[in-house]
C-alpha cells in the first residue's frame, strides 16, 4: 500500500513542477480526500453526531492538519 502512496505523491509533485496541476486542482484532491475520510473539525463534529466537543474529542481519532485538529471517522 505504501507503494501506492508514493506514486501518487509523486504524481502530484511531477504535476505542479510541470504546470499540469493548478492550486484549484490540488484544492479538489484535497476535498475529495477529506469527503473520503470524513473529515470534520471537531465542533462541525460533534454538532453533527449531537455530540460533545469534549466527547468528539477523547473518543474520536483525531488528527492535526495545517495546525487545525479534525475528526477522521471513516469506518
């Protein structure tokens, strides 16, 4: 699987060194990854599964993004 990881790391690299990937582009792969993990900060979180940020927060896996935690909840 890390195989896998590495090619389209590198893709993504070879694509903006080469002009062929805009930011608007990085910006949806961003966004489809994010709708894949189900990404949310924790209070957009917690509002949503009528939780506790407090319970979000110790009872979910959290991950820290560009310095701004979020819940992945994918299962």
């Amino acid at each position: 699987m890390s195989e896998l990881k590495d090619k389209i790391a590198l893709n993504i690299h070879k694509g903006m060194d080469n002009n062929m990937l805009s930011n608007n582009d990085l910006v949806h792969i961003i966004e489809q990854c994010g709708s894949y993990l189900n990404l949310m900060t924790i209070p957009d979180y917690a509002s949503k599964n009528n939780i506790s940020y407090n319970g979000a927060k110790k009872h979910r896996h959290i991950h820290k993004i560009f310095n701004v935690k979020f819940v992945i909840d994918n299962d």
